[in-house]
C-alpha cells in the first residue's frame, strides 16, 4: 500500500491483539455525504466492525459513524448502519473461501483517506487463544526491554 496522499482517520488497534492478521484487502465504501464529512472530522469507531457476505456482495458492519453536526434533516440518521463495500470480483472470491474455514473471520483494520476518497483495510484474520495473547505480550515485552538495552549501550 502507497503512502502518499493517505490519511489515517481510524485504526483498529485491538484487532491484532485479539487475531492473527493473514491477508489485508483495501476497499471502498458506499457512504453519505453527512457520513464523509464525519469521517473526514474523525467521527469514527471501527472497534467492533466486522464485514459479512450478503447477497454476493460484501458489507461492513457495526461501524459508528457519528452524525454530522452541521447536517440537516437529509443526513444520516443511524450511526451503525450497515454500508457496502467496493470490492474487485476476484478480491470477494478470495475472501469467501478463506471465510469458509473454520475460524476465520473479516474485520476493518483502517479507515483512511486516499486522495481524499474514504477506503477501509479490510483483513482475515483468526482468534487468538488466550495462551497467543499472552505470547504476544511476552514477545512485545522482550522486544522492548531489548530496544531499551541497546539505546543504553551507546
């Protein structure tokens, strides 16, 4: 992924605690007006997002978007909506399969702004047990402590 012109607006930084992260799909999104103008105002939630497979098409799921303050009556009125995403024939068919074994799911690890259209990153990921949990804070621990190790030696 490119770094030039993106914007991070929200970040799921619970989700690689909680799963192991394989694959990571970028995908549009089918918003509102009021709704851009939120996400560009980082009104946004994406803790407990997850994204479902319907009608052949993919969707995300239990994202807060607040409603736009300056908004009039033609804004939009429920937050957690679900909204639709724009992804490639192919892209779909790879996240079908992978969703078809057992434990895995798709959840957003990142709405961002990319030359000034929303795009979430969209990952498939699998539960971690609560021993993986605690494996990972251990490895981070360690990483930490030697980071910290080095910059004193010099």
């Amino acid at each position: 992924m490119k770094l030039e012109g993106i914007k991070v607006i929200a970040k799921n930084r619970k989700a690689s605690h909680e799963y192991f992260l394989e694959e990571t799909f970028q995908a549009g999104l089918v918003l509102m007006g009021s709704e851009i103008k939120s996400i560009r105002a980082n009104q946004v939630n994406i803790g407990d997002g997850f994204v479902q497979e319907q009608g052949g098409e993919m969707w995300l799921f239990n994202v807060h978007i607040s409603p736009y303050s300056q908004g009039a009556y033609a804004g939009h009125k429920d937050p957690l909506r679900q909204r639709k995403l724009l992804l490639h024939k192919k892209e779909m068919r790879q996240i079908r399969e992978r969703v078809r074994d057992r434990g895995y799911t798709v959840i957003p690890t990142m709405i961002y702004l990319q030359n000034g259209r929303a795009k979430v990153e969209i990952a498939i990921a699998k539960g971690k047990k609560l021993y993986d949990k605690r494996d990972s804070i251990g490895k981070r621990d360690a990483e930490r402590e030697m980071r910290r190790a080095l910059k004193n030696d010099y």
